[in-house]
C-alpha cells in the first residue's frame, strides 16, 4: 500500500482506502453485521488506513459497524462520517446548526468516540455553502473537541470552489473518475494551492467502469442503479456518475479497446485516478471481503502512459463530456 497526506488534516491515508456505502448492506440488502466486520478487518488487514462512513448509510448501522471494528484494531485508522441527510425534507432551509449539533451528537454516541476525525457536510443543498453559520457551528464544535477536522461531500465543482473559500473545510469529497473528469480543471489547482485533502468517491461509476455489465444486467429494485437513474431519489450524478446506462456501455467497450494492455479494467480505473498527485485517496466500496483486495490491488497496476492518459480523454471527449461535463 502507499501513502499520501489528506490535506492539511496531517493524516496520513491510503491510496486506497475503503467507502462503506454497502458495506454490510444498502443497494437493495439488508444490513448484516457479520460480513460488515469481515470487510473492514480485511481492508484494514490490507493497509488501508482511511475508512469513509455517513450516519445515514443502513440507518447508522454502517457507522456503528466500521467504528466498533477500527476501535478493536491497533493500526492507526481514521474514520470520516458524515451528517445531514437525515434532514427531511432536505432543503436549505432544515439546515441549522442545531440540527447539525444534534447529528454529530448522535455520531459520537453510535461510534462511541469522544471525537470525531473528520466531518463532513454531505451533499447539502447550494444555499448552504453561502451560510457562515454552518461552518461556524464546527469551529465551535471543533473548541469543545467533538470534532477534529471538517470537510464537505460535493455534487457539484462550484460547490467545492465555494466550500474551499472557508478556511476550516479542510477535505473535499468528490466524484471523480474516467466518466467525471471536469474536477480535474480548476478546482484540483485550487485545492492544492490551498492544501485541501481530495477524497474521490464513486470511482467506478456505480460498477459501469469494473467493466464487467451488459445490456441484459439486472439490479435489484432496491438498488440505486435501479431507481435513480433519472436522480428520482438523490442527485442522478450518484448513479453511474450520470452517465446513461446504454451510452456508459459504450464507453466502457472503446476505453477496452483504447486500453488493450489493461487486463482488468476496474484496477485501470483505480490506477487512472491516483494518477492525479492531488487526489488525496480513493474510496471504492465493497460488498465482500474479496472485493476489498480486488481494490487494493490497483496499487500494483503499473502507472498509465501518456499515450494511455490521451487515449482515456479521447473516450471522455467522445462519449461522454458533452452529456455530463457542463452539469457537475
């Protein structure tokens, strides 16, 4: 495994580190605690040293899970939560720093922490990131030792260049991958110059890039992949990074055959993105144990050629920059 500093939090995180959307659960299972501990001991047990939760993922169970794990192991591993969501309906407006200070409250009480690494806003509606207040909730916060770093979960590049503008945002959670690729303008620039730890999520395109889905690939109607693609429940970006389904496989067929020494196209996908010194980590998830070293072994995948990174944003360019680039 290697290493690299999550901004200006000082932690150092793995490359690979672990997303615990599905961890146990989500995506249509239902939440088993067993294969919850299985999972995070075996990505702790890889290396990796940087776990990302929220409260809202199987209803804190997911939170309560990884921190019960991380507090029985010796290795030194941050957590990072995160709150909001709970909010109902979620608008701007439920946003207070009251009810802010009751989900890190609750957080701290389910991981049964006395503080926690880091927070993060998560994925708030546009208006709040113009609302000091909020971020000053977590300065008091962080005084009375509830919290030791704040970040924000971003849908949105003009989110994160707004979040950045606070001086006590110290991470920035973001889409990003060979199907998202506009972070990698202005807003990767800016975050380096003001030592902001990057944390890319949703890597593989909700699976589209493991590159392993047809035409005829079924979900279950729990699943997000199944009920969002239209962003009928959340923002649709969440999905397949809002790529549509039919155009994604497409995609996925010509990055095969622009990719032709890349063997395993999820490890390729992984590899492409740590590419990019300014990405602090990447957060694939996993539903197995076995998917966990599938993940790690990215690390291993020798790093792309220019003529690799020239032909990955050829595909971009063609397939999906003009559907998707403009809208996050």
């Amino acid at each position: 495994m290697n290493y690299r500093t999550l901004g200006s939090t000082g932690y150092k995180v793995s490359e690979i580190a672990l997303g615990s959307w599905q961890v146990g659960g989500g995506w249509g299972k239902p939440f088993d605690d067993t294969v919850a501990e299985r999972i995070t001991n075996e990505a702790i047990d890889a290396g990796i040293t940087f776990i990302d939760t929220a409260d809202v993922y199987d209803d804190r169970l997911s939170e309560a899970a990884v921190a019960r794990v991380v507090r029985g192991r010796t290795e030194d591993v941050r957590i990072a939560t995160k709150c909001g969501r709970f909010l109902s309906p979620h608008v701007n407006e439920a946003y207070t720093p009251e009810a802010l200070r009751q989900f890190v409250e609750k957080s701290l009480s389910n991981m049964k922490v006395e503080t926690l690494d880091l927070i993060q806003l998560h994925c708030p509606p546009v208006e709040v990131y113009y609302r000091p207040e909020i971020f000053g909730l977590f300065e008091e916060l962080k005084r009375e030792g509830k919290i030791q770093f704040l970040g924000v979960s971003v849908e949105k590049v003009e989110e994160a260049l707004k979040a950045i503008e606070y001086p006590n945002v110290h991470t920035v959670q973001i889409i990003f991958n060979m199907f998202r690729q506009r972070p990698a303008e202005l807003f990767f620039r800016e975050a380096a110059r003001r030592d902001i730890g990057i944390i890319v999520r949703v890597p593989l395109a909700s699976g589209l890039l493991s590159g392993k889905y047809t035409r005829s690939t079924t979900f279950q109607p729990e699943d997000h992949r199944t009920f969002n693609r239209d962003g009928a429940a959340f923002d649709k970006g969440e999905t397949f990074s809002g790529v549509d389904y039919s155009l994604g496989l497409e995609a996925v067929d010509a990055l095969k055959a622009a990719l032709p020494a890349r063997k395993d196209l999820a490890a390729a996908a992984l590899r492409w993105i740590l590419m990019f010194e300014e990405v602090s980590c990447v957060i694939p998830g996993a539903s197995r144990p076995e998917q966990v070293q599938r993940n790690v072994g990215a690390v291993k995948e020798p790093p792309f050629t220019e003529e690799e990174m020239s032909a990955v944003r050829d595909v971009y360019e063609k397939y999906i920059k003009p559907s998707v680039h403009h809208l996050w």
